[in-house]
C-alpha cells in the first residue's frame, strides 16, 4: 500500500468559496422564498435564489469524503492514524460546534425570554438539541459531518480491502441513501431526516470513489478544454447540461408549489434535490479547477481567502442574519427594495462574518477555539512564520490533511 503523502490540492479552497456563496444565498432568502414574499412579483427571482443554490450542504459533505479518501486511502489504518484523525476533528470541529450550540441556545432562549426559566428544562432541552444538530437551524451540517467522522475509519477499512464495494460505491450509497427516504416516508416519519448522514450518504460515497480514482479523474480536471478528448468534452458537455436542465426543473417544481399552492408526492423533490445536488458537486468540482486554471490571480486570491475561512464563516453568519433582518422596518414585501434588501443580507453575512473571523484569526489568541483551525495565510507564530507548521494543523472548513 502506498503510503506516501498526497500533494495538496490548493483548488479545493476555491471549491469551499463556491459552496458557502450557495449556502449563504440560500440562508439569505429562505424567509423570503419561504413566507414573507410568496406574492411578490420578484417572487420568481427570490425562489430560484433560494432552490438553485442548495448545492452548498452536499458539495461540503461531497468534499469532505473526498479529502479524507484522497489523503488516507493509501495508508493504513493503524491506532496512531486514528488517534490522531479523530484528535484533529475533537480539537477543530466538534469544540468549535459545541461552543457554537451553547451560544445559539442561549440566544434563542433569551430573545424568547426563557433564558432564566427553568433551568433543568432548558438543560435537557439543550442536549437533545446538541445530540441532534438542532441548536440552530444551521449546525445540523457540522452535526452530520461528525457522523460522517465516526463512520470514516471503517468506511475506509471497507473500501481498502475490496475492489467490489469501489466499483459500486456511488450505486450502493445511492440505494442505502433511498431506502432510508422510503423507510423514513412510510413508516419511521422523522421530520428532522435531514441531520442524519444516511439522508447524505451518496454524495459521501461519490466522494469517495472520485478520490481513489484522481489520477484518472485529474487529467480531465487539469487540461484546457482544446486538449480533452472528445469523448471527455461529450460527457462534460452532458454533464454541464444536465446540471442546467434539472435545476431548472426542481426551481419550477418548487415555484409552482409555493407560489400556487400546487405541491405533488414529496419523493419528487427529494430525487431532484438529490440529481441537481450531485451533478452540482461534479459541475462545481470541474468549475474550480478551470478558475484556479484560467481566473485571474486576484479573483484565485478571493476565492481562496474565502474557501480557508468557510467553515468560520459558516458558525458565525446566522447571527449577521438574524441582526440584519431586524431592520427591514416598512421595506413593501412588493417592492424592488426588498430585493435589494434580501441582497443585501448575503452582502453583511458574507462580509460581515469575513471581517470579523479575519480579525478574531490574526488578533485574538485562541479564536481556533471558536473559529476551528487557523488558516495557513493567517497564521503568525513565531514557528509559523519561519516555516514550520505543525503536524496537528488542520485546514479549512473540510480539511486537507498534512
């Protein structure tokens, strides 16, 4: 088994820029695509904001099982590469969602006025949440990516030992991922489905069957366009088109049910969600290496910048949300301005939360406690700063291992 080291792949940062920018547009029009603005004639606009960027969440997890299996696959799983995988992950993502789960609680708690009322209530109500990623509408993903953490070793222990289960893998995520939606649709009913990994495990699976086949893979995210084949310039094509023809779909399906009223069988918006979002994480994929390829540097630089900080940005901007919302004051829900408005909030979440996580990683001592791992450019030790970095340094919001 090889166990050399995998080169770092600096275009994943540009992937985690163009998966938070989804989230963000998401978080940022939910009330309006989902209630305040059902009869507004920008309506259609704010909706397809709101469905067409719901790639974020998946890509994440699709790039977090890409990471892992590219960087361990080669290497054995031995009690020393799981102490030190699951100490990283103790130390950079479940401290940072702990602290993350108690500060949003709280809050909840006191805008409601139920901070100081019963106690042992609020308590037990607090570690259920914490156990279910429901603390605050957006810690469910960190919550799953800790499932996904738990089942990584044997996961990989799988993978290592047999060609059959890498050759099915995406087949067989696919098939445990839907028997769940049907089981959960029919009998169980969970209405929280969507903080269990199951609900995410073909996109876990795709992951990691493209980071065992890179070398084959890269050559078609590396060369220029003219330099394909025509057989990889065909399936990009289909791929690109696809990508386009189900979004669209599952925009429209989502606009007629809310704006109308006309809703069909929920497993319709669960395989469209499911089709558009897996053909995003390829499309997304492809994206970043042609704009790392071809950008220009300054547009690289942003988006790097922004992909090292997306997990920060992700814990902190809710908060930039909720305190903006709270200034729409006699906006007409009818109104162009809304829009703007709506607009608006994405500006101050992402800028906003961006500020204030750069300030916290280069002024404040021990923000990773917070924040999770400091980014490699922000780093300002005196041993950093001479170059050597240490082993235990995680990076980014899913992170390239060392």
């Amino acid at each position: 088994m090889n166990t050399a080291r995998q080169e770092r792949l600096p275009q994943l940062d540009i992937f985690r820029a163009l998966a938070i920018l989804g989230v963000l547009h998401v978080h940022s029009s939910s009330f309006a695509a989902g209630e305040q603005a059902l009869h507004s004639p920008y309506y259609y606009w704010l909706n397809w904001i709101n469905i067409f960027f719901k790639f974020g969440t998946p890509s994440f997890i699709f790039l977090s099982s890409f990471v892992l299996f590219y960087n361990y696959y080669g290497r054995p799983v031995t009690r020393s590469l799981i102490n030190n995988f699951y100490r990283r992950r103790l130390k950079y993502i479940l401290l940072p969602y702990l602290l993350a789960s108690m500060g949003y609680y709280a809050l909840t708690l006191y805008v409601n006025g139920r901070l100081t009322q019963n106690l042992g209530g609020n308590l037990y109500s607090f570690i259920r949440a914490l156990f279910s990623g429901s603390a605050y509408a957006h810690l469910y993903f960190v919550f799953i990516s800790i499932q996904f953490y738990l089942l990584f070793p044997v996961l990989l222990k799988l993978l290592q030992s047999s060609r059959f289960l890498i050759k099915w893998a995406i087949p067989l995520g696919l098939a445990l991922q839907w028997g769940f939606i049907f089981w959960n649709k029919y009998e169980l009913h969970i209405v929280e489905k969507g903080s269990l990994a199951i609900s995410y495990l073909a996109y876990y699976m795709m992951g990691a069957y493209i980071a065992i086949h890179f070398e084959k893979v890269k050559t078609w995210l590396m060369k220029p366009w003219r330099q394909l084949t025509a057989k990889q310039k065909g399936w990009t094509a289909l791929l690109v088109s696809g990508w386009l023809i189900t979004a669209f779909i599952h925009v429209q399906l989502w606009y007629v049910a809310r704006h109308f009223g006309v809703w069909t069988d929920s497993l319709w918006y669960e395989l469209l969600w499911n089709v558009h979002t897996m053909l995003s994480a390829l499309v997304l994929l492809y994206a970043t290496f042609l704009i790392y390829r071809k950008a220009p540097r300054g547009i690289v630089a942003f988006f790097t910048r922004l992909g090292e900080l997306s997990f920060a940005i992700y814990l902190i901007h809710p908060l930039l949300l909720a305190v903006y919302r709270r200034f729409r004051y006699q906006i007409p829900l009818e109104s162009l301005t809304y829009v703007l408005f709506i607009y608006g909030g994405l500006v101050v979440a992402l800028g906003g939360s961006w500020l204030i996580v750069q300030f916290a990683f280069r002024r404040v001592p021990g923000s990773w406690i917070i924040f999770g791992s400091v980014p490699r450019s922000l780093e300002s030790s005196p041993q950093e700063k001479s170059g050597y970095i240490p082993e235990e340094r995680a990076k980014g919001f899913v992170q390239q291992e060392k």
